[in-house]
C-alpha cells in the first residue's frame, strides 16, 4: 500500500469528499469497502489519500455497531496501516542509548543527497550502455527493455551466473539439467551442432556491466549529506556505544561524521596505512558491507587502500582527477578499482577483503537494544542481513526494530520473515515510522514526538483548503 496524495484518482477523491461530509454508518462503511478492496490501491498503481486515517477515527465508534465484528477488524488493520507511525515507536526512548544504524539505498535519497535507490538504476545503465555502440550490449538493452527487466541486481546476478557457467561446462549442463530436464538433450545438441558458449563474449560482457556500474558512481561522487544523516551523526557523537552498518557506496555519513569531527573506525585494514576521513583504529563504527567509494582494492595482491573523501570529491568537482574505474597497482602492477561490490547474489566471492566486516555487523546488532532500519529493502540478495538480524531477535527478546522507510509494505515483508524464523515472534518488536527518512528521523533520534509531524501536515493541509 502506498499513501500519499500524489497519485489519487478523481473517484478516490471524490468518495473522500462525501466522506468528510455528514453520513449514515452504513454509507460510510461502503466507502470504506470500496477503498479497502479497491485492486489499484492494493496493487499500489494507485495511493491511498491519508485523510481516510481521519475519516475513520472521526467514526469509528458508528462503523464498529454496523459491520460484523471480523469486517471491522479488517478495516481497523487497514487504517493502521496508512498510520505512519506505529503507537509502539512513542514508547521507545533513543536517548537511552545503544541503537545500531542499517542504512540502505533509501538513506541517500532524499535531497541534497539525491542518489538513485538500486531499483532506480538500471534505466540509467541501459542509457549509458548504449553509448558504447557495441552491439551485444545494445541487444542486452534491448532485451531487458522489451522484457520490462528494471532490477540492477537481477542483471548483474545474471552476467556473474553466465561467466561462472561459462567457465565450467559440466556446471552449465547440470543448470541445463535441473532447469530444463526434458529439453536438455536438445539443448546440448543445439548448442554442440551451433556452436560452444562464447566464453569470451560472456566475460567481456560482465566486464563491461561493471565498467558501466563504476560509471554511476558519479552521480554518488557530489553527493552532501542530507538532514537524516546529520542526525545519525548527531545522534551518535552524544552516545558512543552507537553503530553505524550501511550496504551504500555513497560517502555521505563519512562527510557528516567529518563536518562534526566525530572520529570513526572503518573496521577494515588498509595497507598504505594512512587513516584519512576521521578513520581511526577507535571511535565510532562504520561498517560499510559492500564497500566503499574511496577505498580501492587490487584483485592481484589483495591489498586496500584509503583515499580521502573530501579530496575525491572535490578534484572530481573540479575535474582536477578523474575517478579511476579501473587503475594500474604500484605493489604488483595488478588491477585496481573502487571496491564496490555490485547489487548481485553471491556478494562476497568479489571483494574477499569486505568478509571479515560481517562479524562486525553481527555483533553490533547483537549488542543494540534498538535497530534502527533506514531505507533498505530488504531484498532477497541482501537474504544475509535478514538472517544476521533474526539471529541478533532471537538472542535479544527485548531487542526492537524500527524500519524507517516511506514504503509500508516493507515492515510487512520483515515481520513475516522474523515470524517464520524465530518461533513464537511479536510481529510488534517490529515497529514502523514511514515516511522521508530526512524529515523524521531526526524528529526521532532527538526526542521528540514524531506525531507532532502529522499534526502541523494535517493543519498545513486545512490552512491551504480554507485559502481556496
């Protein structure tokens, strides 16, 4: 379900109208039926209008008298839904200490940061693809166009499966066999009469899928920190046992903990042994799973290294230097580039450096009465996370999470995944906050009640009715 008022059909908003007007239980209760099984709202290609939460507390009492019991139920649930804020987030108490930060995609969207969510871009690669002109990738964009393939992380997955296939034939005819069982004698006589994979094609190809995904890095590279990671760095420079675990490239909480001087600990071994950016061997942790836009790794040696954040961006503003996607190792004249693991499955085969961050995020979770989820989807390549923090609910029986996150949806996918998980779960540990991350969260972290944020909508909303 997504609320809002961007996209609501006239009709929704004409039986919103009626609503608000003087009627009968009963005709209220149609209302409300329409809208809670209405296939648009449900399939989210149409927003639910956040009056409706109004609507039903205004007549709450009349609609519980005239629907059975079960139906009111649903309507009830339906409504809580929309809320924002679940009432269990009123009884947390950050100031308390000890909460552990998970920042996804959605953490750097809002402005002035403005960094696409992962499912934002593939369009973008596609676009630069072309500009290639080579015409396997221009088929390849064509391809995922015309198939409607918008997810990044089942692209590149699809390029790291076809080159490891390739690379091993007797792999590629068990896939063949335990996905087209019935086809695959055809298939290998097919493939034997017209020719082998093409190994190098494969190879090149997810070459070139990273080369263009270091490329989007430069929509990342000017990035400024927005209010919801200023108040993380607020939050964590008055409360040092805090952590900070983040699957985002970007160096937008970097940037933050160093306008404010709040030293920090990447958890990783850098060999030129430089700590630049705040980096020190204490302070606040900064667990960033899938790497790092200043941090460089050579596939030939292994080694790590740490540029400065302020530097790269500013000689990258100023086109002193150009960011190095692929760079020569001085150590081993090996390859070296951005340690940035791609959004595929099977992550870590990739950046082996990037492992041992893993135990650190464990046990972060583990010692934080609150997980405080901003902006991660919790998508099934991510299915790791999800089981660190099953496992961190389990050993905790107080432990809560609060997702922050403007699609509500998400809270739902969680809870069920914990439910199945961990026997005899209180789908309420799980507590939701929906909404821009850069609006609320400070709210939150300082507080404050976030409540206050619906009121001054609701009556900025009537001041400008009573306008018109």
């Amino acid at each position: 379900m997504k609320v809002g008022k961007d996209s609501v059909s006239p009709t929704q908003k004409q039986l919103l109208a009626l609503a608000k007007e003087p009627a009968t239980p009963e005709f209220l209760l149609g209302m409300f039926n329409q809208i809670c099984e209405d296939s648009d709202i449900l399939s989210e290609r149409e927003s639910v209008h956040p009056d409706w939460i109004r609507v039903f507390q205004k007549n709450k009492s009349s609609l519980r008298q005239v629907s059975s019991g079960r139906r009111f139920q649903e309507i009830e649930e339906f409504v809580l839904k929309m809320s924002p804020t679940d009432p269990g987030v009123a009884a947390l108490k950050p100031q308390d200490g000890h909460i552990s930060f998970l920042l996804g995609a959605g953490a750097s969207k809002p402005e002035p940061s403005a960094i696409p969510t992962v499912r934002e871009l593939l369009p973008d690669m596609l676009v630069r693809a072309r500009r290639l002109d080579r015409e396997d990738v221009t088929r390849l964009a064509d391809f995922c166009e015309e198939r409607e393939i918008k997810n990044i992380e089942d692209l590149l997955t699809a390029a790291q499966l076809a080159t490891f296939c390739s690379r091993n034939p007797n792999v590629l005819r068990l896939v063949d066999f335990l996905l087209y069982r019935d086809q695959t004698r055809e298939r290998y006589e097919s493939r034997r009469t017209h020719g082998t994979v093409a190994l190098s094609s494969v190879a090149f190809l997810q070459e070139t899928l990273h080369i263009l995904f270091g490329l989007l890095s430069s929509t990342m590279l000017p990035a400024k920190p927005n209010c919801a990671h200023k108040g993380i760095v607020n939050y964590v420079q008055e409360h040092s046992d805090s952590h900070i675990v983040t699957t985002n490239y970007d160096c937008c909480i970097d940037l933050a903990l160093n306008e404010k001087s709040v030293g920090f600990n990447y958890g990783i071994d850098f060999a030129n042994h430089n700590l630049t950016n705040g980096q020190r061997k204490t302070g606040i942790s900064v667990i960033k799973l899938h790497g790092s836009l200043n941090w460089f790794y050579c596939e030939t040696c292994q080694d790590v290294r740490l540029v400065d954040t302020g530097e790269m961006v500013e000689d990258f503003q100023q086109d002193k230097k150009f960011y190095p996607v692929i760079g020569i190792c001085r150590e081993c004249d090996g390859q070296r580039r951005p340690m940035l693991v791609p959004p595929l499955a099977m992550k870590f085969d990739i950046g082996p450096p990037l492992t041992g961050l893993l135990d650190q995020a464990t046990k972060a979770f583990e010692s934080s009465k609150i997980i405080v989820v901003v902006g991660f989807s919790f998508s099934e390549a991510d299915l790791y996370i999800s089981r660190m923090l099953s496992k961190s609910m389990q050993r905790s029986k107080r432990q809560k999470i609060l997702i922050v996150d403007p699609n509500s949806n998400v809270v739902t996918k969680v809870r069920r995944k914990l439910e199945a998980s961990i026997p005899d779960f209180d789908s309420k540990r799980v507590l939701r906050m929906c909404g821009n991350c850069a609006e609320i969260l400070p709210r939150f972290l300082e507080g404050k009640d976030i409540r206050e944020v619906e009121e001054v909508e609701i009556k900025s909303d009537q001041v400008a009715a009573t306008s018109k």
